[in-house]
C-alpha cells in the first residue's frame, strides 16, 4: 500500500538570513552547504526581527546597523535594486537627518553615501501618515507591486533548491522598520486624541491594540510573500500587577524575561510572530578604570563616553537558542562598530589574542602589534585586521554556540600555522569576503570564504573554488587581492 500524504513539499523554499556580523549571525544561524561546497553561515538578520528595551540603551541604532549593512550585502551582489524604508511612528528621524545619513555611510561601500539624499532609504512619519495608511498604501503597496515587477525573482546562486537542484529563486530582498511599534496609530485612535475624547480613552487603547494585533498577524505572510525584511521596536516597562492577591507574582510572557517586565504596546503577537526577539539593555560606557577615558580611544581626545558597551539578550528565536546575551560594542559617533565588538568578543572568550595585556596581537595576524589604546584606530585603518578579527570572533562562538563541530576547532595560533604548513597564504586568505552574496560566485566582488571553510581546510575537508590546485588565486579573481604578480594563477581557467 502506497504512503498517502497531506499535499506536498513543491512550494516550500528555504528563507537566507542576511550575514550582518558584529557576533550576531553564529548564534541566529546554522551552517549550509553552498553549491560549490563551500560553508555558509545561514544567520544574521530575519525576516521578522524584533527590538525591545528601555530609553536609551540604543534600539533603534542597534536596528538600522542591521537593516543597512544587510542592504549593502545584498548590493554587492545584486547593485540597484533593494531599497530601505522606515515607518518613524515617533517622528524623531527628522530631527537629525544628516546623521542617520552619516551613520549610515559608516556601512555602505557597494551602496552610495547618504541613502537618505538618494532616496534609497525612504521615511514616513506619523505626521505625515497614520499606521493603517502607511500598512496599507505604502508596506502592503510596495509588496504588491514589487510581485509584478519585471525581473524580481532572482537566483540566490549559492543556495541550492531541493526540488530542482538549480539555484534558489526568490524576490530580490527589501527592508523596512517600524519604529516604534509602541507608538503606532490608527487614524481612530489619533481623532480621539485631536478631539481630546478623554472619556473613549480605553476605546482608543483598544483599537490600538487590535490595529498592532491584525498587523502583526499578518506580517510573517506578507514579508515571506514579498521577501522583505521587517525590523521594528517597541519600549519595554515594568508589569502592574492587576490582581487584588498581595502575594501573587505577575506572569512571566516569555521564558526570560523578568516578571516585572513587560513590552509596552507591543501585544502578545508580538511574542511569536517575530523570528528574533532582543532585548537590548545594560547600556554603560566602556571606560578604562585607571585613565577614566575610553577603554578604545580613536584618537588621544575622544570624549570618555563616546564608547558603550550594550548587551542584548535573544528573548525568543525561531532559528536558534534563546536565553544568551551578545555585547555589541556602540559609538555615539560612529553607531555599533561591527570589528571592535568581535575583538571585544575574542577579549571575553580569551580566544585568539596573543601576546600580553599591553601589547599583543591577532593570532592570524601575528606582525602587527597591537595595544589598548592602538586597537580600535588600527582595526578601523587595516581591512585584513578586521577579517581577522571576524573569522577569529566567529571560531570563539562556534566553541560556545555550535559544539558539534568539536573536532574541527583549535587556538588560533594552532589555525595560523597550521594552514600556513599547508601552503595557503594568510594574506591572501585575509583579503576574502567572509559573507554570502546573492551572486554568490560574480567575478565582480571578492570570492568567499568563510570560518567554517578555514576550519575545514586545516583538516583537508575543503579546498577554496577560487584558488588553483597549487593555492594560487585563479586569474578572474585576482584583481581583487594585492598580491605578489608571482602569486597569480596565469594559466587561462577552463570554466569556473
């Protein structure tokens, strides 16, 4: 007798998280396979990606790091199409344009400067459109007509459809951010207000609630449909205990979160509709005890609390662990700094840093010397600095997240000169992309190479598609290295 199913499985695709780094994508990731057998990290920013918090402990900051340096690595591989949008329900982005601008060009080098002034990075307003307007005409808008453009399904090339055994094929992807949940309105709710209708105050709570309700109910639908990435905030306080038992203790809404805590207008969808779920808080600055100055001076001048550390804890994931807290390492100036919060990370693990605490070194970088207050200028001037920083950063969060992949790790001097003894340049290896593309394989962007692929290296599991069987850089990539004439590859390819 033949097995009788419920349908099948022809429609169902795998949805790519978008690598962000800053030591988000290990822990909200699993590791795939890519089409020329590389391995990828499938982690970083999802499809429904939520922040909460207190004031002040830089949610919204936190949140456009992630949407724009998602943007800018769907850029590299696919120029001129994806777009940012941001619904302001608390009208604050306009107060400072020119530095939403400039926090957004610390980010971008396949994208233009000033995302803003290039309307690649539109912002409507409560003021200028209620919630429901803003979800219906521009959100639900955007998706339709993105739908029916002329080429928006695109081939994810490194990923493989199952069904098909050809590349994955899906919209071209788009980001959008509420910011702040909390304070979205209804056109209802808001003449209530302009009428001063005090006494219809719980009514207009009410219609608030349900108008946050249906929308996020209806948001993992409509970004799946429309591959656009949503991220929001809401605001989190404290829990009134409602029941007239002094001894009784508010229910927890989340496994860890604390009782007292409690998203304000976020409604309960918000728990398990989103795919990640932060919490950001903890926010201090990252000040050296003994000089009172900051822990990572840029510059002999830098203002002590220009540098803060904020923690951030996965109160609920879909595609990972929950419960564990990141340290993202946070500029006033300059917004999260994506290489110091992975060298802060590797200070923490005490993995990959050699030397002493007042001069030491990146174990795959060992000729350059670095120390406290040397670190955050040169890792900002030093590229292979950075990479370093990020394929050590990603190994120390394999040992705590991912421990199946046991047999595989070592310290990272270990790593350095054990792929050194195999005839693999550092620094060419250091000059590699380290993040998924659309186009995965374009001669037009550094070839990929990630963590994974180094650790597997050392125990011959993997050999790079871009490197010739002497470990040489074939020639159509070469122009992406600075490197000797005599380590180019000058016989002509057959193929890929």
């Amino acid at each position: 007798m033949a097995r009788k199913t419920m349908g099948d499985n022809n429609n169902l695709k795998l949805r790519p998280s978008i690598n962000v780094g800053a030591t988000i994508d290990v822990p909200t990731g699993t590791i795939v396979t890519g089409a020329r057998g590389e391995s990828i990290i499938n982690g970083g920013l999802s499809s429904v990606e939520g922040f909460t918090g207190l004031g002040n402990n830089f949610k919204s900051t936190l949140m456009h790091f992630m949407m724009v340096t998602a943007a800018e690595r769907i850029e590299a591989g696919l120029p001129n199409m994806t777009t940012l949008h941001t619904y302001d329900t608390e009208n604050n982005m306009s107060l400072n344009l020119d530095r939403i601008n400039s926090l957004g060009n610390q980010y971008t080098k396949y994208l233009p400067n000033d995302l803003l002034d290039n309307d690649i990075w539109t912002i409507k307003t409560k003021a200028e459109v209620d919630g429901v307007e803003w979800y219906r005409n521009v959100f639900t808008k955007h998706i339709n007509e993105k739908m029916v453009e002329k080429g928006a399904m695109v081939e994810y090339e490194a990923f493989l459809d199952k069904r098909t055994g050809g590349p994955l094929k899906l919209l071209y992807p788009t980001f959008a951010e509420i910011d702040s949940l909390t304070e979205l309105e209804g056109d209802g709710t808001m003449d209530m207000l302009e009428k001063n209708d005090i006494e219809k105050t719980n009514m207009m709570y009410m219609q608030q609630g349900n108008l946050k309700a249906k929308i996020l109910k209806d948001m993992p639908r409509l970004t799946h449909k429309g591959n656009v990435n949503l991220l929001l905030t809401t605001h989190l306080g404290g829990k009134i205990d409602m029941s007239s038992n002094p001894y009784s203790k508010p229910t927890k809404d989340l496994q860890y979160m604390k009782q007292d805590e409690n998203i304000k207008g976020g409604t309960s969808k918000l728990f398990f509709l989103t795919t990640h779920l932060w919490k950001a808080f903890g926010a201090t600055a990252l000040i050296n005890q003994g000089t009172k100055g900051p822990e990572y001076p840029l510059y002999e001048d830098d203002l002590a609390n220009d540098l803060n550390i904020v923690k951030m804890m996965q109160f609920r994931s879909k595609t990972g662990q929950s419960g564990y807290t990141l340290e993202i390492v946070i500029s006033q100036n300059e917004g999260v700094i994506p290489y110091l919060t992975e060298f802060h990370n590797l200070k923490k693990s005490k993995y990959g840093i050699d030397g002493n605490p007042r001069t030491f070194h990146l174990s795959l970088v060992p000729d350059v010397n670095l120390g406290r207050t040397t670190v955050r200028r040169k890792l900002k001037n030093d590229a292979k600095l950075q990479r370093a920083a990020n394929i050590l950063s990603e190994i120390a969060q394999y040992k705590e997240f991912k421990p199946v992949y046991g047999p595989l790790f070592c310290s990272g001097e270990e790593l350095y000169n054990d792929i050194k003894e195999l005839g693999y340049d550092w620094d060419i290896l250091l000059q590699s992309r380290g993040w998924w593309a659309i186009k995965q394989y374009s001669k037009d962007i550094p070839p990929f190479l990630s963590s994974m692929d180094i650790l597997r290296m050392r125990k011959g599991l993997y050999h790079p598609y871009w490197m010739d069987e002497n470990k040489n850089v074939k020639k159509e990539w070469a122009k992406h290295f600075k490197i000797e004439e005599k380590k180019i590859n000058k016989k002509e390819e057959k193929g890929d």
